[in-house]
C-alpha cells in the first residue's frame, strides 16, 4: 500500500492529478505535468521562500524555472499525448521513494510506435539535485533525438515572474539564471544529460531563456535508449553564487542509480520516523501515507524562514501563503514524528515576530498580531477583495487580514504543544516563550472591558467558520485567548525557576510589567464564553437566534452553502463552513466533561457544510466523535478528510494539496482512532478503532525518545512511560 496510480490518462482531469503526482524534496516540489507538456497543463516547481510581488494578494510563489523538460522525437516526430495513438499508458507514485514512473506505449501519426517510461525523483539526500530518465523502447530502426530543456519562461497563470540574467554552458552543462522582477531573488538551474549510447550528434542551442542540450541517436527496433537529466538548483537565499551552486549539484550525479540509491537511503529513515499501519482498511493506509508524504516533501528540513504554505508547495491556490493550518493541522505531525521540521517551521514565526508587532501595533495594540496569510516577511498578505464566487465580475471583501486575531493563539498553542512533546527546553528557552508571552500580550490589549456585563469581550472578529463574520465572542477565539494568557503565566513560573536571566530579559523587551500582568490575569478570569446548562456552547453572540439550517434539507448539491446562499444569507443563519466549538473541545480536550462534549458534537455537527464546506473540518470532527467512543461515526468524517485530494472531493485539488486536511487525516488516525494523550508520566492510548480495522501502528517521539504503538483491534489500551 505505497503506490498511487493510474492506468488511464483523462486530459479533464489533468490538474487534479498533476497535485496528486507532486514530487518533492522539502527544498521545492514540482507538480505531475508531463516532460513533453500537454495543451492547458499547469505545470510547475515551487521552491520555498521565493516569493514575488502580486497585485492584490502582494505576493505569491513565483513558479521556477521548469526542470523537467524534455522532448522527444521518434525519426523526427515528436511525442506528445495529444497526438497519434496512445496504446497503453500508466502512472505510479511510489510513496516511499518519491519515484513517480509514467509508462506510454505511443504510435505517431506516421505509425512509428515505441514505449516510454519516464521517471523522476527530487533527491532527498541533496536538496539541490533533480533527476529525471527517459527509457526508449523503439519498434522501429532510425533515429530518436531527445531534447532536454532548462524553461525560464514560466509563469504564475498569467503573470511573469523573471527576468534572466544570464544563460550558457559550463564544460557540458548547461545552466540558467534567472532573477525575480520585484524581489530581487536569484534562482539559477544547470542541467547536465548522460545517456547509455554514444549521440550521433549533439548540440547546444542557446534559445533565450530556454537553453536546451539536444541528442541524435540511431536506434534499432527493440533495443532501449536510456537517457538521464541531472537538474542543480540554488538560489541567492542558499548562495551568493547561485549558478556556481548549480552547476556544482548538477555535476556531483554520478548516475541515475547511485543517485537514486542515496534518496532511497533518506527516504527510509523519514518512513522509520513517520510511517503509520493501518491493517483491514486498504483506503485509510493509503490515504494516511499519502497525507504523510505530501507534508514531508513540503517540510523545510534546512530553512527556518519558510513556512508551508495552505496548499503546501504543489499549486498555485492561495500563492504560497500560510495559515493557522501549520500550526493547528500540520504541525503535530512534525512535532511528534520529526521533531526538527517542527522546530524550523516554529522557528519562522519567531523570525516574523516583528512583523507581527508592527500588525498590533498598527491597530493600536500591543505585542504579536501574526498575519492571518503570511508569506516572507510575516508581513500581513491577505488579500482585501477576491472575486466573488456568484457573480466573477464584482469583488467580495475578505475580512480574515483584518478580523480573524485566533491566528495568534494558534501560534502560541503549536509552540507549546511542541514544548510540551518535544522537552526542547533550550529552544523553549531562547525562543518558544517569546511566542507566547507577546501573543499573550496581543491577547491582554485586545479584550475590551464591558462594564454593563462586568465581562470582557472579544468583539468584531471572525472565527474559523468563515460563513460568519463580523462577529462578536467567537468561542473559540474567546477560548483560546484565554489559554494563551493562562499559558503566559505558566511559562513565566517555568522562566522563573529554571532561567530567570531569561526572564528579565524579556521581561524588560516585552515590557511585562505587573500592571500588564495583572490585566492579563483579569482578562483570563472575566473572559466571556456562553454555555447552556447541559454544556453547549454559543458559537458566538446571537448565533442561537439565527436561522435554523439542516444541510439535509439541500441535498443533492454540488456547491458550498456560502454559493448557494451568498455571503449575507449566509452570515444570518446557522450553517457553518466548520465547527469552531468541536475544535476548541478537541484542542483543550481536558477542559470538557463527555457530556458536555456529546451536547456540542449533537448540535454543531447537524449544521456543519461537510462536503463544500471547509476542508479543515472533518478530521476534527473525526477525533471529536472518537472522542466520544463513536468511531463509526468519526470513520464518516475521516473518510471525508482521506479523500479531499485522492478523489477531489470539492473539485479544487487542482490547485494544489490541502495540507490542513492532510495533517488532519494522521492527526485523525492518531489521536482520534489511535487516542494517543500524552501526560506527566509519558502516554496512553485510547483506542476507539473503526470495526473493520484489524491493526492500527504508529511512532512518535516523546522527549527524543522514539515510542511505538501496536494496536490490534478488538483492544485494550496501551500506555508507555517514558520518564
Ligand atoms: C478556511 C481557513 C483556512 C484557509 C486555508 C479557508 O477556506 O476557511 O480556515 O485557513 O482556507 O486553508
């Protein structure tokens, strides 16, 4: 259960499967598209932290420069999919390497017919090496000249990106470099190709911006050609000499399988890490190993400027720019199976700190406001107008730059959690308690006292369900600011004992004074959240007078209830794109009695948009319902998860994975069915198992030390002590 294939090529569902076909290496990662192209693809590599100036949504990922290439002609006609007759055709990604191998058995209009197998991986062993083989089969004697090309001419759906700065051939490598319009960013490509016969003819053709090594060979019926494209790449965030660089990875590949044997090597170890069995239910392994995949060629392994972007790096849906997705979906994967990858993606926000000081400040507060989108800088990037779904021609305000404040609190609970896991006190120390004390601050400065009912608020805001906004109390906004003041004090006692130089460090930096403490403490204590007598809670203020909704009502449908109703129908009933009260009971799960959990579940869960609604939602739910011992139930919502990119479930994974749903699918598997909890003396499971699962295994790191669950089902619980 490592493959993901296909035995049919469907142009309509190209872009879906270009997503689906991402190959990567946590450096970049390239989309499916096929070496020779084809009419309408959406090929693309994105490497992280080369961001571009956009209009209107201020910056963007800027599609590189295309390694991939290659053109082929068969006694001079040239291959493509969407000519002559294609006899067979298969695709495969093999999970555990990263190979992705397209088999075409192809017959051009003339009736030369030859099959192809290409293949291409993104070194994981050198982040800077890209390699690519194309194997010939001809049926024919004559001639078949390959031409492989270096493509600077890529751009963002419209929009270009680069200019070039120079091109040329070093030895017999080829190379490009190329520089971004606004930002300055250098990106140099070098590209050298080996084959297993001697060329009758081989050529440089130095087409501008495009260059391009071509090679004639003569071939007889049968008897395989094999060429190999070895790709460097650097950039002038790894290098002041990004082409030098380039040419250097470049011409360090040996041959394709020396290459390939080192990404194999790197590829076990993440799998020794990260790997989770699933016995009785071939969809859910798949599904899980996928998710798990698709997060680790998007994880920065040597980069703590960067961060994973909503759609990771494999489309061009919401450019590059990340969310509270990394901290709340994504990040528990890495902190408990690769505690490193964590620690570079926490590390990023804690480089946008001054970013996120200048945002709070800006609005007239204090400490860290983080950007609700946030790319480079940590600047606040969201965009203020998109085009409204129902009518393309007018524009719809987006209010979540300006309203959605949870994100900082989502920060400060990705870093603690992390701490808590991990026991990384050295980086906690220098780092770690910075995030959550200035996001505690934000939190103290934010809340407004309401003196008619001797409470404080948090108004004007929106929650995670965006179909409301403008709202005032979201739950779990209230909830988890409130934690994150709580916290603050938590790791003040901790600063205290264990580094008190620390503690008056950032006591004077962040100007922590008693005043200041003492408001937090209040703001903590008088927060206000709206719960009935059985424990169900108000989403927020008046949500229980809106219009009642039961998605059952309008079914069948095809689109989410925000384009059926609109944007103010919407906002003035009771159907949520996801539910905000089920993930603040998953999140502070020791807060809530079962009761109170099951009144929440009941209710919210009727009025969630599933399907159209947000893609983050159902693997909360998923763990909420096991949570409750329902697992059938949570199978329900997890498939739902599982499947949001294998089989496009909203209809939009062609424009990149959603990565919150893939964290949330192992997050699903592992703290829902799983029922992992950590606690003082190590862990325990509470295994709440689908009936059809047979055997359920994972590893996590716990304090550095490696633990492993082994699961069968029907079971009892497991616990490990790890102190
Ligand atoms: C969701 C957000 C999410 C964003 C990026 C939106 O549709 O409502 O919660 O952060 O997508 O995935």
């Amino acid at each position: 259960m490592w493959i993901i294939s296909e035995d049919i090529f469907e142009p309509k569902s190209q872009h879906h499967k270009e997503t689906i076909f991402t190959i990567g290496n946590g450096y970049l990662s390239t989309r499916g598209a096929f070496e020779e192209g084809y009419p309408a693809d959406s090929r693309a590599t994105f490497v992280h932290g080369m961001f571009d100036r956009v209009p209107i949504a201020f910056t963007e990922l800027a599609n590189a420069t295309d390694w991939l290439s290659l053109i082929i002609l068969l006694n001079g006609e040239c291959f493509s999919l969407d000519s002559g007759t294609v006899e067979s055709y298969d695709r495969h990604l093999d999970l555990r390497t990263g190979l992705l191998i397209r088999n075409v058995r192809w017959r051009s209009p003339s009736g030369c017919v030859a099959t192809l197998k290409f293949e291409r991986f993104a070194s994981l062993e050198d982040e800077h090496l890209l390699c690519l083989r194309c194997q010939v089969e001809p049926e024919f004697d004559g001639t078949v000249e390959v031409r492989a090309g270096l493509n600077g001419n890529m751009d963002n759906e419209g929009i270009m990106h680069w200019r070039r700065v120079a091109q040329g051939q070093r030895d017999s490598i080829a190379f490009l470099h190329t520089r971004t319009r606004a930002t300055n960013l250098d990106l140099a490509l070098a590209m050298k190709v080996d084959s297993d016969q001697t060329p009758l003819e081989t050529a440089f053709w130095d087409v501008e911006n495009f260059p391009t090594l071509s090679q004639t060979f003569t071939v007889k019926r049968s008897q395989i050609l094999s060429v190999e494209k070895f790709v460097g790449i650097a950039t002038s965030r790894d290098t002041s000499d990004p082409v030098g660089m380039a040419v250097e990875h470049a011409g360090k590949a040996i041959n394709w399988e020396s290459a390939f044997e080192a990404h194999q090597q790197a590829w076990a170890q993440e799998w020794k890490r990260a790997d989770v069995i699933i016995e009785g239910d071939d969809e859910a392994q798949i599904a899980v190993r996928f998710s798990l995949f698709q997060l680790l060629i998007a994880a920065p392994r040597h980069d703590e400027r960067v961060n994973i972007g909503a759609k990771t790096l494999s489309g061009f849906g919401y450019r590059g720019h990340a969310f509270w997705d990394t901290e709340i979906f994504m990040l528990p994967v890495f902190t408990y199976t690769s505690p490193h990858i964590a620690r570079n993606l926490l590390d990023y926000r804690f480089h946008t700190l001054p970013a996120a000081r200048a945002k709070a400040k800006e609005n007239g507060f204090e400490g860290a406001w983080f950007a609700w989108e946030s790319a480079d800088t940590g600047e606040e990037v969201t965009p203020t107008w998109v085009p409204d779904f129902k009518d393309k021609k007018k524009l719809a305000r987006v209010w979540t730059g300006d309203l959605a404040i949870h994100i900082s609190a989502d920060v400060a609970y990705g870093t603690y959690q992390y701490w808590r896991v991990t026991g990384d006190d050295d980086w906690f120390r220098e780092r770690g308690a910075e995030l959550i004390l200035d996001t505690a601050s934000f939190f103290g400065t934010r809340a407004e006292w309401i003196e008619a009912r001797n409470r404080y608020e948090y108004n004007d805001v929106i929650g995670p369900d965006e179909y409301h906004d403008h709202v005032n109390n979201n739950a779990y906004t209230n909830c988890l600011a409130q934690w994150n003041l709580e916290t603050a004090f938590t790791v003040l006692d901790w600063l205290k004992v264990k580094c008190p130089e620390k503690l008056t460090d950032l006591t004077e930096r962040l100007n922590l004074t008693e005043v200041r403490l003492e408001k937090w403490r209040k703001v903590a204590a008088n927060m206000h959240l709206s719960v009935k007598p059985d424990g169900l809670i108000e989403q927020f203020d008046g949500f229980f007078d809106l219009k009642d909704f039961k998605p059952a009502d309008y079914e069948p449908r095809t689109k989410s209830m925000h384009e059926i109703f609109g944007i103010e129908a919407a906002n003035e009933c009771q159907a949520i794109k996801q539910p905000d009260v089920l993930m603040v009971q998953y999140l502070l799960h020791d807060h809530y009695s079962g009761e109170a959990i099951r009144a929440n579940y009941n209710y919210y869960n009727l009025r969630t948009d599933h399907t159209y609604g947000s893609s983050l939602g159902p693997s909360i739910q998923a763990i909420v319902a096991c949570m409750m011992g329902y697992p059938e139930d949570g199978y329900e919502h997890f498939v739902r998860a599982a499947r949001a990119d294998l089989r496009d479930v909203r209809g939009n994974a062609g424009d990149g994975i959603h990565g919150a749903s893939a964290g949330g699918t192992w997050q699903a598997v592992v703290f829902g069915f799983g029922g992992l909890r950590l606690n003082a003396e190590g862990w325990k499971t509470s295994p709440h198992m689908p009936k059809h699962w047979k055997r359920l295994s994972f590893k996590f790191f716990q304090h550095g030390k490696i633990q492993v669950v082994d699961i069968q089902n029907p079971s009892g619980a497991e616990t490990g002590n790890t102190s």
